[in-house]
C-alpha cells in the first residue's frame, strides 16, 4: 500500500476552515482515501473516504485530485471540539490487512 | 450499545505475566483488529482477522496471539509480558477490510 506523508501539526484559530493535506505518490487504481479522526484517550474514529473529485459529509469536505498522489481533508469553520489527531490511510478495495495508520496530524484549535 | 467493547479497561500487571484482553464487537462485522499504540501515539497494527484469514503483522512478537471463539470476539493473549509491552491496546472492527472501522476505547497497559 502506498505510503503517506502528512504535516506533523498544525494549529488554527476558532472559526476557521482547516485544511490538511496528505501526499501518497504510490497510490494505484485500487486504492482509496480514508481519514480517521482520534481523540485523547479514545480509539480513532471514520470521519470520510473517497476516491476522486470532491466527497463531502456533515463533518469535512475530502478533494481528491486528477493524478490521485494527494488529497485534502477540509473541516470548515472548527471549533475547539475539533482537537484531535487527523490521520490520512490509503486502503485497498480488496484484501485484509488494509488499515495502515501513519503518524497523523495534530490539529490543535486555539480560542 | 456500545458497537466494539474491550475489557479491561485499565490492566496494571508484573513482568512476565501472562494477560489477556477481551473485545467483543456486536456490529455483525467479519473482520477484526488488534492495534498497539505507544507513548509516542503512533497507531501499529498488530492483526487483522476475518472468519478465512489471519494476517500477522511480522514485527509483532509471537507472545501475542490472537484468539477468536467465534465471529464477534477477537481477544488478545500476552506471554512473558515485558516493560516493552506497556502501550494502550486498541481493538477494531468493519465489515471488510476496506470499510469503515469501528474501534473499542482502548485497554490501557502497564507493565511494572
């Protein structure tokens, strides 16, 4: 599976939209997008999956472009309730064993 | 209902021990995970099982093994425990192993 590349941290204002990119240049035809969102001290938990364009959900926006090496995960306007730990996986349509979590990305939402 | 649920909790043991950790999930899901998270948070897999197939993950040690009585339990046993193994112990699972996962709150672990 390919491997990704996210930003360790980032930190955001209230109110703001947030975007985090994820680069996963060895992506193939089978694979698609997946974020997951982990809380302190609970278990991570599905936020969005796509495989091109643009899905979207009551929670975040993901954009997948053309060339599929990259995508972007949008949560718009958060709150401080949005702390967390972002965490972009590459998953195969097929086989097991497809849950490969990366380092993640520390979202801290500031007042 | 909680969908993945772990026992215990908390589990706070001596070295060399052997310990076991309960997870029960009543999602009707066929696949079933076991992942370690250190003190640096980063999430490893550690098995992925479904009702044909258990697939190890090379690194972990054979003092973990997976037990599955049947399809809604995936407990995980822990040999000889080591100062090592102190992480928090995450149980998950989905339908395939492409959808959506579901994960338990997690079995904090304390090796003393």
């Amino acid at each position: 599976l390919a491997k990704t590349t996210q930003p360790i941290s980032m930190d955001s204002y209230e109110g703001q939209e947030v975007n985090i990119t994820c680069s996963h240049n060895n992506i193939a035809t089978n694979d698609y997008i997946t974020w997951y969102q982990q809380f302190p001290s609970q278990g991570p938990r599905f936020i969005i999956q796509g495989y091109k364009t643009k899905v979207t959900n009551e929670v975040a926006s993901l954009f997948i472009p053309a060339d599929r090496k990259s995508s972007t995960l949008s949560l718009p306007r958060v709150s401080l309730s949005d702390t967390a730990v972002y965490y972009c996986l590459v998953v195969r349509l097929t086989g097991a064993n497809n849950l490969f979590f990366g380092t993640g990305t520390r979202l801290t939402v500031i007042p | 209902d909680t969908a993945v649920s772990q026992t215990p909790k908390y589990l706070v043991t001596q070295m060399g021990n052997d310990k076991s950790i309960k997870c029960e999930q009543n999602l009707g899901h066929d696949t079933m995970y076991w992942y370690k998270q250190d003190s640096k948070k980063f999430l490893k897999i550690m098995f992925s099982y479904n009702n044909k197939e258990l697939i190890i993950n090379e690194t972990v040690p054979n003092r973990f093994s997976p037990k599955s009585p049947d399809k809604a339990h995936l407990n995980l046993h822990i040999n000889s425990l080591e100062l090592g193994d102190s992480a928090v112990y995450f149980c998950a699972s989905s339908l395939t192993g492409f959808t959506e996962a579901f994960f338990g709150q997690g079995t904090r672990l304390t090796v003393v």
